[in-house]
C-alpha cells in the first residue's frame, strides 16, 4: 500500500471490492466515504465536513445523529431489540398513535413496513381487496420503490389472493415547465391533466381501477409541486368513478414539504397515506401505510394477506417515537416551512432570475428543485457532463448536493438554519456563476 493511503482511499478501495451499489454499473463507480455527522454536517473517514444539501436519500430531515433518537434506539436495544409482528408492542402502539396524530379526521390504523417502497406495495393490497379492482393508476413522473416479485413467487396459500392478470396503468400529471398538455397556466394545466386523468379511467373501464397511486409532490421526478385544483380534482374523479386515493408520502412527508403531511398544503384528503424516510429520519429502516377508517374496517373479519417479519420492529419504533416527539418539540416542520419560505425560495428565485443556467425553480419547504438548462428559451436540459462538473464543484467547495437527471435538489434536513442555509446557497450560486463562465 502506498504511504500517501488515506482512509478514505482505503474504504474506497473495500467498497469497490465487496459492496454491490444500487442503481449502478458497478466499474466506474467512486462513493464517497462518510463516517460521520451531526446535525446538517457529515466528515468522511479523513475528517473533511461537508453540508449535507441532500439529507442523503432526502430522508434526514431531522439531521444527523439527533441525540434523543439515538438514545431511544439505544434504550430499546437494551430492553428488547426484535419481536415479532404478531405480538404487540408498547413502543409499536406509541408509534402508531404519533403517526396517527399527524393524520387527519377518520384514520384509524398504521400498518408498519421495512420501508417506502414496501408501504406502497400494502396499501396497492389494501385498495384491490378492498375495491375487488385491481389496476392501479400512477404518474409517469413518479418513483414508488423497488419490489414487485416475491409474493407472486412465493407457493403457499398466501400467494392466491394476491394475483392479478392486470396490473398498472400511466398517465402524465402536472408539469408546467415541460408540459404534455401545451398549456400556457397553471391552470390550464390542471384542467387539462384532469381531462388526461379522467379520459383514461373512462378508456380502461372505471371498474377495473382500484386506486390512484400519487406522489403528493413527486419528488425525483423534480419536485413538481401540484398546480392549484389538481389534487382536489383527482380526490373528484377518484369518488366519481368508486377509486381509492393513495397519496405517497415518502418522500414529501413529515416536514419536508413544512407540513406533517405535503397534502395538509392542498384541498384533499386520500384514502390511505404511505410514509417511510422523514417519519424517524431513516435512523432505522421503517415505513407504513396509515389506513382511513373505511379501509381498516374491511379487514375487521377479513384476512389481510399480507406481512413482513420485521413490521413494526421495535428500534424503528423506538425511532419513530423519538423523532416524532422531537420534530414537535423543536418546531422543525414550522422551520422547514420558514426555511422555504424566507430563505430558499427567495434566493433560488434570484438565481432563476440571475442564472442564465436556471431554467425554473420550485418546491416548498426544504423540498426545492433548479432546472439547469443550456437554454433558457428553448429548455434544453444541461447535459450530463455539465451537470457532473457542477455536483464535483459543489463538494470541492463542502456542499453536498442531491442530483437527479439536469437538476439539482435544495434538499437540507428540516432542521437547517438560515445561516447554513445561506451557506450551501451562496456555494450553489458561485458554482453555477462559474459553469456559466465555462460555456
Ligand atoms: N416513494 C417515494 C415517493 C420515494 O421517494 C421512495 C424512495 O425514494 C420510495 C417510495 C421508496 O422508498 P424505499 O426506498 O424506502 O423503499
């Protein structure tokens, strides 16, 4: 080993040999190391800080190492670290009334899961048995997770009631910017989309369609808060023809949008909400479903067919506890909802304005996203090397972004504080005002 090894190099260099990355061509790939964090900052394995404008998969919205999270984590490791889901739980039941808390009038239940994607997959259970339906409508722009398989591979009795001949149909929402609908408002916009929803439904065969599966605001697929209207319009539909309405609130929830829930921002109430990341800021992995009364009441004398050895594991409970107490106490959905509007939002619409790289912002919240263009009038989208070259300067300078195809997401944990916040903005601005520079 060369003397100039450092122990970033060296973590580097066993990642590279052992550990499969999601998402991922394996060969060309280099993470960078973290050791460690506090609050909104994390150091690698050579003490090098960094700001942390990603809250890593957007889901640390408490930041890092909250000490009261990691103590409940710890007390509860040493009172009883697994049990299993058929058995209850004080610290489960805690969870679930929290969650509970932050959800509207008439829901009733939680059903807990490992994680987002798992959250989805139960409540897409819950609206076919409930409805007798079985497809499922979602948005092109979305991401729901990373499951599909494994009950319909599995041959016990357990499989049957989860086949379907028919799976899932798309259809494009709201997107302004690059709108599919050529409109020229917000408005517009919705009514249009509405139309594009609703003519779909009619064209599948209404009852065929279990439930809409949306994003509140999708979020890797930049962050497109809904025009005014749109989700009060697809609540309209939905009762119109029968359909379930499952809002995903993976990503959107728990103060990242500066709301408990993204939807309490907009005129509709869905009929069963998934969570995960921001619920406990992924200090162990855990999601779920939260289920409305009318939903939880059909599995009242009827099997629910479905399961997970860990659901509800008691440190993700001990977690969710803590976090939720915490993010209370400490005001952090009102700060993220200050956050959004006093400091990102202000400045990111200057840099819109300035930045001849910045084709529009948007979000709410600690939840905003830059389009980067090489054009500002035909909205081309930056390509993929300038884009590189602006995520490389970001870290060189200590800012660590979050990137999804030409944009990159103002993503902190909610718990960032204006100066920090100025802080990762001026370094973005600067980084930006050089690539210009560049051409
Ligand atoms: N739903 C949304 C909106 C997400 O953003 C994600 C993950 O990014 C998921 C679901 C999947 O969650 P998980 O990765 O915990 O399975």
């Amino acid at each position: 080993t060369p003397l100039t090894t450092t122990r970033n190099a060296e973590i580097s260099e066993r990642d590279r040999r052992s550990v499969f990355h999601s998402w991922s061509a394996q060969r060309t790939l280099a993470p960078l190391p973290l050791a460690g964090g506090s609050g909104v900052e994390v150091w690698d394995a050579d003490g090098r800080r960094y700001l942390d404008f990603s809250s890593m998969l957007v889901n640390v919205n408490i930041g890092h190492q909250h000490p009261r999270v990691v103590a409940a984590i710890q007390e509860q490791a040493a009172q009883l670290t697994t049990v299993a889901p058929a058995h209850a739980n004080e610290t489960r039941a805690h969870a679930a009334e929290l969650v509970l808390e932050r959800a509207p009038e008439g829901f009733s239940k939680v059903f807990f899961t490992n994680g987002g994607a798992d959250a989805n997959e139960n409540a897409i259970r819950m609206a076919r048995l409930t409805t007798g339906r079985d497809k499922i409508v979602s948005h092109y722009r979305s991401y729901h997770g990373n499951t599909g398989a494994a009950i319909v591979a599995t041959g016990d009795w357990r499989r049957m009631p989860n086949e379907y001949s028919r799976g899932h149909v798309h259809v494009f929402g709201p997107y302004l910017y690059r709108t599919e609908f050529w409109a020229e408002t917000p408005e517009q916009e919705t009514e249009r989309a509405l139309r594009h929803l609703e003519r779909t439904v009619q064209a599948e065969g209404p009852d065929t369609i279990a439930a809409f599966l949306f994003e509140t605001i999708p979020g890797t697929a930049g962050i497109l808060v809904p025009p005014p209207g749109y989700l009060a319009g697809v609540r309209e539909i939905a009762d119109r023809y029968g359909i379930l309405l499952i809002l995903d609130e993976v990503m959107a929830g728990f103060a990242r949008a500066g709301e408990w829930f993204a939807f309490d921002a907009f005129d509709v109430r869905p009929d069963l909400i998934t969570f995960a990341k921001g619920v406990n800021s992924g200090y162990v992995p855990v999601g779920g479903v939260v289920i409305s009364d009318a939903v939880a009441q059909v599995f009242d004398d009827r099997v629910f067919p479905g399961g997970l050895t860990y659901s509800g594991h008691p440190l993700a409970a001990a977690s969710i506890v803590a976090a939720q107490q915490a993010m209370a106490d400490e005001g952090v959905v009102d700060n993220a909802r200050r956050i959004g509007d006093e400091v990102i939002g202000p400045r990111l619409r200057q840099l819109a304005e300035e930045s001849p790289l910045v084709g529009e912002v948007r979000g709410r919240g600690v939840f905003w996203a830059v389009e980067l263009v090489a054009d500002r009038a035909t909205r081309e989208p930056l390509a993929a090397a300038r884009i590189g070259a602006i995520k490389t300067a970001m870290l060189e300078r200590g800012v660590l972004g979050f990137f999804a195809e030409n944009r990159v997401h103002v993503v902190p944990p909610a718990v960032i504080g204006d100066a920090d916040a100025h802080r990762g903005l001026d370094v973005l601005a600067e980084v930006l005002q050089a690539e210009a520079a560049r051409g």
